[in-house]
C-alpha cells in the first residue's frame, strides 16, 4: 500500500475526530502500516514543538506518537493560535508569519495557503503507507467552502474518501449525518464513503435499524459504533473537555500512597494555552487536580498553577477584577505553594513591557517573583533539556516575552522564591522524577502528608490511552472495510443527496 489516505471529518467541532484520528493511526501502526497523521489547518491554543523548532498543534503531536513516527510541521502546516474573538496569530510551517483578524484570513490568505498545504500532503503520502488526515468543523460550513484548505478541498484535491464522526451523545446524529451530506456539492459527495458513530452508551441493537434508514436515505454505510470511553486523557484542541470546578480530564483519582491527597488548582485564565501541562499532575494517585475562577476556590487547595495564555496582559486583568490576585499575593506571603508556567510565570513578574501581544506597553506584574519581562517579535520555540531538583527535565518553550530573571533561586530557566515557582517551560511535569521531586517539596510546603507514587510513568500511561484509542477502532469498527477505505479510496457511484451545497 504506498500513499493510501483518509479524511475524518466531523459533523461538529468536538465530535472526537481528533481521537478516531489518533485511534485509526494506532491500528494501523500494529498492524505494520507505516501512517502519519494530518491536519491541513488547526485553531488551538494547545500547541507543541517539534526537534527541528517547529510549532505545531498538540492534538498532530500526540497523534505522531499514536503511529509512533517524529511530530514534524508537514503534519500541520498551518496553525491558527486565537488572540480574540476576532484575531488570530497564523503559524506557517511551525513559524508566526502574523496576526489576522478572521475576515482578513478567510477573505483571501487562507486560499493562499491552498499550496503549501498540499505540498505538505503530498510530501507525507510520498512517505509514507498511509496518512490519516483531520478535518475541521464540519465540511458542511458552507460559508467557508471556497476557500476550505482542511476539509473538503483537500479531499477533493487529494481524492481522499472522507469518513464523518459524528458524537452521538450530543443527540440528533443522525439529522447531523444526513444533513451534513445533503449541504454539500455533488462532486463533495462522492468523496463522503460513510459514517462512525462515537460516544455511544447502551445497547448498539437498539440504534441498528437508525443505521439502516440511514443507509436507505444516503446510500452510505456506517463503518462503526465507538462506545463512550471515560478518562482517555487525550490532548485536545478545541477547549476544556471539562468545566470549571470540575475535575480535570475526567480522571478518577487513585487513592493516595501517603495519608493526605494533594490538591491543585489551576487558575482558568482567559486564552489559556497548553493546559495540558497539568496532565501528568492528574495521572499521579492522590493528586485532584481542578480548574478554577473565583479566590475562594484557592482557599483549600496545596497548589495554585498559573498557566500559560496566548494573552498574559489579559490574564492579570482577570487575575486581579476576580480577586484571584489578592489571593495568590496571599498565598505567596504564607509561604503556600504557587506555580507559573509560560504566561503564568511571567504574570507573577514584577514588570511586563507589551508592545506585541497586546500593545498594552508598560504593565505591573503580581511582583511575586524578581522578574522582568520585555515581549520580543520573534517568538521563542525550543525544547530545553535541564536539571533541577536533582532530576532530569525535558520541556518545550512557545513565548514572545523574555524573561529577565533578577534574584531569588534558579529553576529551569525561571526562578522560586519561597514556595513561589515559575519557568517558561511547558511539559517539564512530564518527567517523572521530576514531578516526584517536585512533589514532594509542594507537599512540604503545603504541611501535607502526601507521598508521590514510586512507579508512575506519564509516558507509559499516554501509551496505555493511546493503545485504548487502536481498540476502540479495532473492537468496534469494521477494520476491514477501512482498510480498504484507506487504500482504494471512496466507492464509485456514491449517490447525490439533494439539495447539494448552494
């Protein structure tokens, strides 16, 4: 098989196309297929970077590491990092290349985009078995589609047979499948081969005869019904699967080794970029991680976390009109356990000079930490390897402000005075003798009993998730009609829905 594909759409933003994607990879990969994941245009705040310096969706990366290949900017050309309702940063080929509002980029740039995007297809196909491509949205977003680089244009440039996830635990999917077909244009249909059902909770006997008429009314089958996975952890794109005050990633808390659980809290800041960095503080057994937006919620958590955001001069704002900064002034002078990562850290700084992100110029930082930041055009994209608290650390920096760091201990790349901490680096939790040693002191700090597992790997438990993604596709979906999906391509003769896109 040399350079077969497949486009997984969605009905909607959230459907689960980003872990059907990451799911199929998986299969592929165990069954020998060398794949590699693709997404012609992503819009995330959760992003990460790649070994040759390339800043690239979170959701592609993990997705990389599901077919078990290197991340590289080929798998997501473009990036779009959101500034406001109405602005976004555009990553080209890993790098900012400017800041668009959204009718500047859909008025004409994103067509512009059209090639590099292909190239990069191409390039993968050229390489690779297979390569699973992501869409965006829906493919039905009629009002995008002349200028659509993610879903239907480049199925149709590429010839890729398009499988459309829809979340039925949302309800009305079957509506969403149909209709979703029935807005787009005759030669769009052809490419759509069908259909996977995620989030399914039940009795799959009882949606059986839903699936017929749908064949009945469209001609296409339904290539599988995914159950409803708890706790999957997977990294997402789209926002916080979870709400405030609720507890991060579904997770169910292990019970504690030591005689206390350790409590996090994680302050939702407004453009909050790579929350996933409390990912593996989730993953340990006695650790509950939430994320929270009013100062009475910090009164009884061990650690505050102040994470990254696209907007820092807007997250000390809200940080301060929420009272949220009155109360991490009061942790810091009680000795509490507070850390700032990216954005976070810079925040807790003495002083901010903006004149790129949000032109605010001159801004006071929290002064919790003997930091100065001055805010740089050319962004920071690294992946740092160090040491600190007698661990090895590995991370990865995306920041325009330089921090000038002016006392207090070294930390990373940062600074901790007191039990104040803060470091561009994200996804030094990752490492785990880092995480227990760091674990430890906020335990220290925070007078909690609180003993970190001896034996807990985040990167076997992230392979453990994603090997749960292969069994998904492989229990639950028809594997070998994909399979013939993703080498031959759509049937000949899919039937037109009217009324067709207008």
């Amino acid at each position: 098989m040399t350079g077969g594909g497949l486009l997984v759409a969605g009905t909607t933003s959230d459907a689960g196309k980003s872990v059907v994607t990451a799911g199929i990879c998986r299969w592929l990969v165990r069954r020998g297929v060398k794949v590699a994941p693709f997404k012609g245009q992503n819009m995330s705040l959760n992003s990460f970077v790649t070994r040759e310096g390339a800043e690239i969706g979170r959701a592609q990366a993990m997705q990389a590491q599901a077919a078990r290949v290197e991340p590289t900017a080929l798998m997501n050309p473009v990036l779009l990092k959101p500034g406001s309702d109405r602005s976004s940063q555009v990553v080209l080929m890993g790098r900012p290349v400017g800041e668009l509002s959204a009718k500047g980029y859909h008025g004409g740039r994103q067509r512009e985009l059209f090639e590099p995007v292909m190239a990069c297809l191409e390039e993968l196909r050229g390489t690779y078995d297979a390569v699973i491509c992501e869409g965006a949205g829906s493919p039905a977003e009629i009002n995008l589609r002349r200028t659509d680089i993610v879903n239907m244009g480049i199925a149709r440039a590429a010839r890729l047979p398009v499988l459309v996830v829809g979340d039925i635990d949302r309800g009305g999917v079957f509506a969403q499948f149909f209709g979703t077909t029935a807005l787009l244009s005759p030669e769009d249909q052809t490419l759509v081969a069908g259909y996977l059902v995620n989030k399914f909770r039940g009795d799959v006997s009882l949606l059986e005869p839903g699936l017929e008429m749908l064949l009945g009314l469209t001609g296409r089958r339904t290539f599988g019904v995914l159950p409803y996975a708890h706790g999957l952890g997977i990294d997402e794109e789209d926002g916080l699967r979870v709400s405030l005050r609720g507890a991060v990633r579904e997770s169910v808390v292990a019970p504690p080794v030591g005689e206390d659980v350790l409590r996090v809290a994680v302050c939702a800041v407004p453009l909050m970029s790579n929350f996933t960095d409390v990912d593996a503080l989730a993953a340990e057994p006695g650790v509950v991680v939430r994320f929270v937006d009013r100062a009475e919620e910090l009164a009884d958590a061990d650690l505050v976390v102040v994470p990254g955001t696209r907007g820092t001069v807007k997250a000390l704002a809200w940080l301060r009109e929420r009272g949220l900064a009155d109360a991490l002034m009061r942790r810091a002078a009680e000795g509490r356990p507070v850390l700032g990562i990216c954005g976070g850290f810079q925040a807790l700084g003495e002083h901010i000079e903006d004149d790129v992100e949000s032109r605010a110029g001159a801004v006071d930082g929290l002064g919790l930490l003997p930091v100065r930041v001055r805010f740089a055009p050319d962004k920071t994209l690294a992946r740092p390897v160090g040491e600190a608290l007698g661990a090895r650390v590995e991370g990865y920096e995306i920041h325009h402000g330089v921090a000038e760091v002016l006392g207090g201990d070294p930390f990373l790349d940062g600074c901790r005075v007191g039990a104040v901490w803060g470091t561009h680096w994200h996804g030094s939790l990752e490492s785990d003798d880092f995480r227990r040693a760091f674990l430890r002191k906020v335990a220290a700090q925070a007078g909690r009993r609180f003993v970190p597992a001896p034996d807990t790997s985040f990167g076997t438990l992230r392979e453990e998730q994603l090997d749960r993604l292969g069994d998904l596709i492989e229990e639950h979906a028809d594997t070998d009609a994909l399979m013939r999906l993703i080498e031959e391509g759509a049937p000949v003769g899919m039937p037109f829905i009217p009324p067709g896109a207008p």
